[in-house]
C-alpha cells in the first residue's frame, strides 16, 4: 500500500526555536499534501493543503508566517514551526494523495513539545 | 460547527462478534467517505472508502454503508479481533476533492 513517511517522529525543544518536520510519499506521486494537527482527544483539523511547485492554501486561523509550508517536490512536503511557543505543543500529521478522490494517506505523525 | 460528527467516544465489544461504529455528517456537498484506523502515536491508517453513488462496499471483514438520506454511515466489522482496538475516525470529502472533514473519532475496544 501507498506509504507515507513523517520525520521526525518527536521533537523537544526550547520556546523560540524553529523546528522543520519532513513528510515524504515513498512510493507514489503525491500531487497534493496536507498538514492536520491533533490536540489531545480531538480530531485531526486541517491546517493547510500544498499542491506541489504552488503556495500553500492555509484554513482560516492559521498564521501563514507561523507555519511555513513548502512543497518542493512531488515526494516532500515541509512544515517548519518558526519561532515555536509551549502553545504550539501538538501533534502534527501530514498526509498525501494522488489524485483528488483518492484516499488520503497518513504518516505517522510528529509529536511537538515546546518548553 | 461540525460537520461530521461521530456521536460515540467508545465502543466495547466482546471478540469475535460485530463492531458497529456510526458517522453523521451533516454538509450535502459530501460524496466520498472513508474510514481511518488510528493507534497511539500513530498516523490514521486508510480502511475503507464509500462514494456517494454506493450504498455499500465491502472489504473482507469491514463493509461500510451509506444512508444518504439520512447522512448516515456505518462502519461494521465481523468478526471483531482484539488487533482491531483503536480508535477509529470517520472523514467526508466534497465533489471538489480538496478538503477531508473528519469526525471526532470512536475508540473501540474488543475484549479477548
């Protein structure tokens, strides 16, 4: 089955840092990428959708400047936390698809602490 | 406002007999339903999907069913095995395929 890397799986890291998760499709073309974030016991809500080689299409409320989001490639999708606060401690899923209509596929998440 | 609600949290069972996990969603433009499977520190896992032009679709022990009128889904398993506890996430998509909605989600718990 279609398979979705996310790295890393867990980061640690001081208020103020910047921290950069990867999301990688392995073995298909993934045309569009989305990042979700999770908060404890509730569902996964969108945050952006990327198209590869286009600007990011952010939901309402999320800070574009806050969360940079790159889609370089038709394998690799970033998200870079800049400048990360404890309120920005989630955990973060980023999945990709082929084509719309497809099944969206999942990596494994990456869980954030600021302290 | 949510749009794909999953009214229970839980959900035990004892094994080898049926899950039923329910869905509501409440936007007309929804066509396509899928179901996700997720564990602890985990991304979902995609299970099973349903267009809206079906009212049913299996796949070995899951089978997924549509009530459109109602804006109803359902997600059966059976026979249920102690490996299917997780909790379990249903997601809706528009014609347009560009956004997935998920519902809250319903952890399931098969008892040995």
């Amino acid at each position: 089955g279609a398979v979705v890397s996310q790295h890393p799986s867990r980061v640690i890291c001081k208020s103020g840092t910047s921290v950069k998760i990867e999301c990688r499709s392995l073995d298909f073309q993934a045309t569009t990428m989305f990042w979700y974030r999770q908060f404890p016991k509730q569902s996964l809500m969108l945050m952006a959708t990327s198209n590869e080689g286009s600007k990011a299409t952010y939901e309402q409320g999320v800070e574009k400047d806050k969360f940079l989001i790159n889609h370089a490639s038709l394998t690799l999708s970033t998200l870079t936390v800049t400048s990360a606060h404890p309120e920005d401690s989630s955990f973060y899923i980023c999945s990709a698809r082929t084509y719309s209509n497809q099944p969206q596929h999942f990596g494994d998440g990456t869980r954030l602490s600021i302290l | 406002d949510q749009q794909v609600k999953q009214n229970s949290p839980s959900l035990s069972v004892q094994e080898g007999r049926i899950s039923i996990l329910n869905c509501d969603y409440t936007n007309s433009m929804f066509d396509y339903f899928l179901w996700y499977k997720k564990y602890p520190a985990e991304g979902p896992t995609f299970l099973i999907s349903i267009s809206s032009i079906k009212d049913k679709n299996e796949d070995g022990r899951f089978t997924v069913f549509l009530n459109k009128s109602a804006k109803h889904l359902s997600l059966h398993i059976v026979p249920s095995q102690p490996g299917d506890s997780a909790v379990y996430f249903c997601a809706a998509m528009n014609n347009a395929g560009n956004m997935l909605t998920f519902g809250g989600g319903t952890r399931l718990m098969v008892k040995p």
